[in-house]
C-alpha cells in the first residue's frame, strides 16, 4: 500500500522544498520591515517606588548611573507619601533608560533579593517612535516588572485606556498582549506627572 504512494509523497516532499527554497526568499523581502525604535529622550516623568529605603535607594540609583554613565546627580528623589518614593530627573533621559532604570529597581546588584520586595512604576509619555503602535505621542504610560517576572530582561507598559504591552530589551519593541500582569503596588502609582 505504501509502494504505491510513495511516488507521489516524494513528488509532493520535492515540490515543497522547492518551493520553501524559491518562493519562501522572494516572499520574505515582500514583508514590511521592524519598526526601527527610536531611543527618544522623555523630558519629564516619575518613578514611583516601594520597597527601598531612601539610602538603599541612593545606592541603586548611583549604581545604575555608573553603569549606564548618567549624570547622577539628574536623577532626584523625592517624598511624596509616605508609602512610597519619587524618582523625578531634571534633564531628559532617554526612553530606555527608563526602562532599564524599572527593571534595574527590582534587579539591583549588591542586594539580597530574599530580604527586599520592591516595586517600581514609571509613569511617562509616549514619545515619538517609542510607544505602540496607533498610540498618540504624549499619551501616558505606566511602565512596571510583571508579576511573577521569570525572564528579568523586560518590562510591561499599560496605557491610559489599560491597553498592556510587553517590552523586551532585546529590540524594544511595543508587544501587545491580553495579560497585563499589573502588580498590586503598581497599580496605585496614578497616571500623571507632577512638575519637577
């Protein structure tokens, strides 16, 4: 029974791989390129954070400013509750160090993570060709480490309508996805940005 296919399966099994050799290279340069990200730089915005306390956090961000060769002194805290503290800069910052920055809140080097449970939400607005796609420029967004973070190179960002997208370092692109993973703590840092 299966001498008298086999013909036909090796017929069938040559054509498709001449097609995926032909046609599949010919197809693939019909498909619209990755939007390129633009590193835009974000004027103003906020970071709120739990978890730290104001010398712990000096450290961290001092450390972060080493690493990425920032101006430290441009990123300033600032008490506004007495649950949580502000990181606020007076000079741009590029988007992605935001987004380092977020990630770095939960992920410092020099601490033991068993014995700190922090929180960081950076709330900041969409600048031109950073943000999803269709979304207005100046649109706020909350950026955040999803719950139950597992892959420790990406942050989330929810939109003002409570759109949610997945950033991951390696390209940072936009990703929309269905489960937002917003943390309790980050969920209370409010869309606004007060002035410096």
């Amino acid at each position: 029974m299966i001498a008298k296919w086999l013909p036909l399966l090796i017929a069938l099994g040559a054509f498709a791989y001449a097609l995926r050799a032909h046609w599949l290279p010919l197809l693939q340069d019909k498909l619209p390129a990755p939007k390129t990200v633009i590193d835009a730089p974000l004027d103003r915005g906020q970071i709120f954070v739990w978890g730290w306390s104001e010398a712990d956090l000096r450290t961290i961000l001092s450390d972060f400013a080493d690493l990425y060769s920032l101006d430290a002194d441009n990123l300033r805290i600032r008490h506004e509750d007495a649950d949580w503290l502000l990181i606020v800069w007076a000079e741009p910052i590029s988007a992605r160090d935001v987004q380092f920055l977020v990630n770095y809140l939960h992920y410092p080097n020099g601490f033991d993570l068993d014995l700190f449970d922090p929180c960081a939400a950076a709330i900041v607005p969409i600048v031109a060709d950073n943000g999803p796609p269709g979304v207005l420029q100046g649109v706020l967004a909350k950026l955040y480490v999803p719950t139950d973070d597992r892959d420790f190179d990406c942050v989330y960002a929810m939109i003002e309508d409570g759109d949610a997208y997945r950033i991951a370092f390696t390209n940072h692109a936009w990703v929309q996805t269905s489960e937002p993973r917003l943390p309790e703590l980050a969920a209370r840092a409010p869309f606004e940005v007060t002035a410096l």
